[in-house]
C-alpha cells in the first residue's frame, strides 16, 4: 500500500466526477449547513486526488491534515482490534467523507483508510478547513457532532464483541 502522498493526480479526461464538484459537496450530509456560497468557494478550494485499488490514502497512526471527499469508487475504514486483528469499521463511497476526527480533534489518524477500487477523491486541507470552521460555525457544530459518533463507534468496534454492529445500532 502507498501513502496519500504518492497518489497520483488526475489527468485531463481522467477526472470527470470531480470537473464540478459543487454538486457532490451539496449531496454530501457532512457540509449540509454550509451555504452555496460558501460551497462553491469550498469547491475552488478542493483539488481532486486519485488512488488505485489497494492504495492507503490514510494510515492509522499518521498525523491527520486532511479531510476526503468520495467522487467515484469505494474504500474501507480498517484498524486493528484489541486482539491485534484487523477490523473494517466501515465501507465508503460516492459522496461519503473521511478524516474529519483528525481535523477536529488535532490527534493522529484513528485508523487506515484504503481504496477497494480505484478511488477519486476531493480533498479539504487544513488551511480551507480551518478557513471553514470560521466563516460556518453550523459546519463545525454538525462536523463535531459527527465526529463524537465516530468515536463512540470506532472505540466500540475495536472491543471485537462489538466489530459486526453498524453504527445505528450502536
């Protein structure tokens, strides 16, 4: 597996889902409270990235100093449990966002996320996301809400008892 910063960049022609991106971050439940102004200057503020099948795009462990947006493809969340087996907390896709625990809480990456098919995604650097955070408190609020969910889960998960049960039931 490679790291994020070994991800090849999209061609011309190759990056079609993301030529707008305005309406995958509209679609998106993570930037609902964000205003279409603000969407669109967040568009701008996005580049798109690629990753092939198999590729890490974040690694647990790793400092955390980006938000990721799925245009096309799949990936999964895995991370290790008490018992040192790996674990996939979850499975993403089109328009589903990862890496905001980082974001917002400042500590390390939480767990590994890595393409299962090739993988287009938008990211949202610290710089923007900072930017964000102040011109849209009602982002922050959802992210934050967001994130202490996540980390009920992920703690949950990683007890093995609880790996097979999907965060609504938790």
């Amino acid at each position: 597996m490679q790291d994020h910063a070994e991800a090849s960049h999209p061609q011309p022609g190759e990056a079609e889902a993301t030529a707008d991106p305005r309406p995958l971050i509209a679609a998106s439940e993570l930037f609902a409270a964000v205003s279409e102004p603000e969407r669109a200057l967040l568009a701008a503020s996005m580049p798109a990235q690629r990753f092939k099948a198999g590729e890490a795009v974040v690694r647990e462990g790793a400092p955390g100093d980006a938000l990721y947006l799925i245009a096309q493809g799949e990936a999964e969340v895995i991370t290790r449990d008490l018992t040192g087996q790996e674990r996939v907390l979850a499975t993403f896709g089109p328009g589903d966002a990862f890496g905001e625990m980082s974001l917002v809480t400042g500590a390390a990456r939480s767990a590994t996320v890595r393409a299962l098919t090739p993988l287009n995604v938008l990211v949202l650097e610290r710089t923007a996301f900072k930017s964000l955070r102040q011109r849209c408190p009602e982002f922050l609020v959802v992210l934050e809400r967001r994130v202490d969910l996540l980390g009920t889960d992920g703690f949950l998960k990683k007890a093995s008892p609880f790996v097979h049960l999907d965060a609504a039931t938790i």
